[in-house]
C-alpha cells in the first residue's frame, strides 16, 4: 500500500496538469457556443515554427551530449526530438491557406511529429535497435534524411500525404493508441527512474509523456482553426519548453551528459550516481583510492543489490535504498589506517578488531551527509550473519534488516571474485559455491536462493 501512494503522489502533478488540458479541451469541444473559429493562418505558422526551433535546439543538445558520451539510448531521444522539429515544421509550412493550397500536409505531419518522438522515446528506454558505433551513426543519418525527404516531399508533392491517411478514421485512432502504448512504456522507465534518482529530467519526462498523450487526442478530436484545437499547439509549446529549459539548467551544471545516461539507462547504480550528492561522490573517490584492491567495488556491489533485489521482487523504494547504501557502503574505511587496510597478510586479533568497526563508522559518515535510516541500517549491518555470528552487533535471522541481507550476498560475491592484498581473486563458480555453502549460517537461504538463480548459465 505504501508503495501505491508512493507512486500516486509522484505521478499526481503530471496527471493533475495532463487532466486539467484535457478538460479544457472537451469543455470547449463540448460547447460550441464557447468554442469560436479562430482562423490564422500567419499566427499558425509562427506558433508552430518557434515550437519546432525550441525542439531543434533540443535535439541538438540530446544527441551532442549523447554522441559525446557514445550512448545509444540519449542519441535515440534526440533523433525523435530532431523528428518532432522536422516534422511539425512541415506541419507549419503546410499551415492550410498560407503556403501551401491544400490541408493534406498538415494533419499527416502533426501526428507524425509526435508519433516520432513517442516512438524514439521508447526506442531510447528499451535501447531498441541495439546499435553501436558507426551503425548508430548510420542510423542518424538515415533518420534524418527520411525526415528531410518528408519535408521536401509535402512542400513539391502536398498530394502524396493524401496516401498516408493517419489523420483519418479508423487510422487515426489506430496511431493514437499505438503512440499512447508507446508513451505508457516509456513513461514506467521515466517512472521506475524518478523514485531511483529524483532527478528533474526523469519528473519532467513524466510530465511530457501526459502532455504528449493529450496532444495526440486533440489533434484526432479537434477542428481545425477551433479555439480547441488551438489548444495542442499551447500543450506541446509547454511541453517543448519545459524539456528546453530542463536541460538547459543541466547544461550550465555540467550534469547534462550524465543527467541524460541515467534518464534512459536501465541501470539503477547509473541512475543513482547521477543524483548523488558531490560531498557524497568525493567520499567514495577518496574511499576507494585508499584501498588500492578495492577500486569499483562498491560501485558494483551496488549494481548487484540491485540486480538481486529485482530477482526477489523487490520495489522500486528499495532498490534505490540498496543503490545508495551499496554505493557507500564501505565509507567507513576511510578511517582504516593504510599499513591494516592494505597489509599483505593475514590480520591480526586487534587489527580484524579495527576493521570490524567500519560498518559502524560508515553510518555515523552516512548519517553526518544525511542519509535516511534505513540505508543506515544497511550500511551498518551488512556484515552481520544469519547465524548472529557477525558483527558489529550480532543480529541474527530476521533481526537484520533485509536489505542489509541482500546486500551482504552482493558485497562478498564481488569480494570473494576481486583481487585483494592477501590473496588472488576466485572463479566465479568457485564463489558461488561458498554463497551456497553459507545459506543458513553466513546468508539469508531466501537471497542465497534467488542468487544462485541470477547467476544460474542461460538455457
């Protein structure tokens, strides 16, 4: 229950603010009497021409940052941004009696304007096609010569959009659910996002995603020239702007290139590393140079808990709690003197005795940056055992927060399978084994379980 009213205060703004368009657009539909002809052309085409600017922009932001970063995902959404501007600026050259003669452009163009960028949005969250390299280079260029033609063509040819009927029923309604279905999927990945990292871009694509629905039921439903149809036009200026501005704050950060990776990325630990604090970031850099064996570790461990929490069906609210605390979750040996930490062999009583406190150090540092209490609890708790044999405070069983169970298989997975100063690192199958070994006495059965079924050979 908790997790729904999670979920139904994030999406309230973005629901509230899609109803509310929506509304104003049935009322008026509704209400002839209230809903005038406002025929103008010339206000037509230099409303739409500065949408389609502000997407152009945007896509060229997209896909920089995202060829920079050579990532397939943020260059797939500014390919459908570029498609957006392309296409709804045919949408304002073929504004009905200003340039061209005919109204069979701009109807055609408007949807594909949208249906493109709904379309690469979920292209961009799922990473279809699997491109790399110079394919997604080819891509790119193929798009946008298809985008190019489309425009040369409804500019020389205005009849040959009267055989791409998509503004027409049944057609029209077969686009409009295609693109909402596209939109709804999409919109989950920007969703399951928000509640990993609470960053500005993956709210602000929720909101998008409800604008861009409401604008496609306008465009099918509306009259053209109507004070209601007019209405799409202002939605999708908002829309666009809102996206522009986002990113332009990211830009002036230095956060746009990473802000954009974590938006689309399936990754959680990426996700969560893009909303972490720099104070935050600074301690793990620091953390990890001390311990030269180590380097990467947390960050993986991170990713593994998260990947095990998924196997066992866990919710997004934990999966960004075992992201946060398994991206810090050995701070605490920041403290650690170098000559123990990185000594060769086998420690001593009293300098085991000095390791074992780095649990409880790395809580007192997570609770002086604020972290919540329960990724505390997992950061202090990670090394205690099923059986109350573990430290620092000798839980057992179900009295370790389970989150701190999970992450404890992650975390001595990837140290059994890493390279440490007293010894050489183990095959995977050979760690496997000693998780297996350790169900019931060292690790939770449940987690050791679904472990062994994450890492279990495909087929």
């Amino acid at each position: 229950m908790l997790e729904v009213m999670q979920v139904v205060r994030i999406l309230a703004g973005p629901v509230v603010t899609s109803a509310l368009a929506l509304a104003a657009f049935l009322v008026l539909y509704a209400n002839p009497s209230i809903d005038p002809s406002l025929a103008a052309p010339a206000f037509h085409f230099w409303l739409v021409s500065a949408t389609s600017l502000l997407a152009l922009l945007l896509a060229l932001a997209v896909a920089v940052a995202g060829g920079r970063a050579r990532d397939a995902r943020v260059v797939y959404l500014g390919a459908g941004l570029a498609g957006l501007a392309g296409f709804f600026a045919l949408h304002g050259l073929s504004t009905p009696g200003f340039l061209v003669r005919t109204a069979e452009v701009a109807g055609p163009a408007a949807q594909l304007s949208v249906l493109s960028l709904g379309a690469w949005m979920f292209a961009g969250a799922y990473r279809l096609p699997r491109v790399e390299g110079p394919g997604l280079t080819r891509l790119l260029v193929a798009w946008t010569a298809v985008v190019l033609a489309a425009i040369g063509l409804g500019l020389a040819w205005p009849g040959a959009f009267g055989y791409l009927p998509i503004d027409e029923s049944p057609l029209r309604w077969f686009v409009t659910a295609l693109l909402w279905v596209l939109l709804l999927a999409a919109g989950a990945r920007f969703l399951e996002g928000y509640r990993l990292s609470r960053s500005a871009l993956h709210l602000v694509m929720l909101y998008v995603v409800g604008w861009l629905a409401v604008t496609q039921l306008i465009m099918v439903m509306g009259e053209v020239f109507q004070l209601s149809w007019w209405l799409y036009h202002l939605v999708l200026l908002v829309a666009v702007g809102t996206m522009l501005i986002t990113v332009a704050r990211q830009m002036r950060r230095g956060t746009l290139r990473a802000g954009l990776g974590a938006l689309l990325s399936d990754d959680a630990e990426r996700r969560l590393a893009y909303g972490m604090r720099p104070e935050v970031r600074a301690l793990v850099v620091a953390t990890e140079a001390k311990d030269r064996y180590t380097g990467g570790h947390m960050q993986r461990v991170a990713a593994n808990a998260v990947r095990l929490g998924r196997a066992m069906g866990l919710g997004a609210d934990d999966l960004r709690a075992l992201a946060q605390a398994g991206v810090i979750h050995d701070v605490g040996k920041i403290e650690i003197p170098d000559a123990i930490l990185n000594k060769p062999g086998a420690l001593s009583e009293e300098e085991f005795t000095v390791i074992r406190r780095h649990p409880e150090v790395g809580a007192r540092i997570g609770r002086e940056l604020g972290v919540h209490d329960r990724e505390l609890g997992i950061i202090r708790h990670h090394h205690e055992r099923w059986d109350g044999a573990g430290y620092p405070d000798g839980l057992a069983g179900e009295a370790i927060p389970r989150l701190a169970r999970v992450l404890s298989v992650a975390d001595v997975f990837d140290a059994m399978t890493s390279e440490r100063s007293y010894r050489r690192p183990l095959e995977e199958g050979e760690a496997l084994r000693h998780i297996e070994e350790g169900s019931g006495s060292a690790f939770d059965p449940a987690c050791v379980r679904a472990w062994l079924r994450l890492m279990a050979p495909a087929g």
